[in-house]
C-alpha cells in the first residue's frame, strides 16, 4: 500500500487526501505535504482510510519528498474535478 493515494473517512480530518508513506500491521501513516509532512506524518488505523486505487506513486530509494507528495495529490485533485 505505500505510496498509494488514500481519503480519510474517519476522524477531524475526513475527506483529506494523504498519501501512504508506511505502514506496520495495524496502522498506516500518511503525509499530505503540508501540514503532515514526510518527517511528521499522521498515524491511522488502517479502518478509518479509503484507498484510491487509480494512482500510487513510486518510493524513491531515497524516500519520498513533501513536494513530490503535493504534486501528485494536487494531479488527483485536479483530474476528480475534470470529471465531475
């Protein structure tokens, strides 16, 4: 599942999109590239998000980048609004 775009459907922040950075046997954690950032991301049970399964972003050897992160959510948006 790393690096795949996911919604929160649970929680303050229901509707944001984040994407998947790690994950272990019961959480995943997610980074949206600005208020959760690579270096401190959002820990959630893997109950409360919804995968998007169009689009998953590849892990650089080097880890992912907050910038990189905000692009492709931004793409995603933008693409969802085209089609609406």
């Amino acid at each position: 599942m790393i690096g795949m775009l996911a919604v929160s459907r649970a929680g303050h922040d229901s509707k944001t999109t984040y994407v998947i950075i790690e994950e272990d046997d019961e959480y995943v954690y997610l980074a949206d590239g600005r208020t959760r950032t690579v270096d401190r991301p959002k820990k959630k049970n893997k109950k409360h998000i919804q995968i998007i399964k169009k689009i998953q972003m590849e892990k650089p050897e080097t880890g992912f980048k907050d910038l990189e992160i905000k692009k492709a959510i931004k793409m995603y948006q933008e693409e969802a609004n085209v089609k609406s």
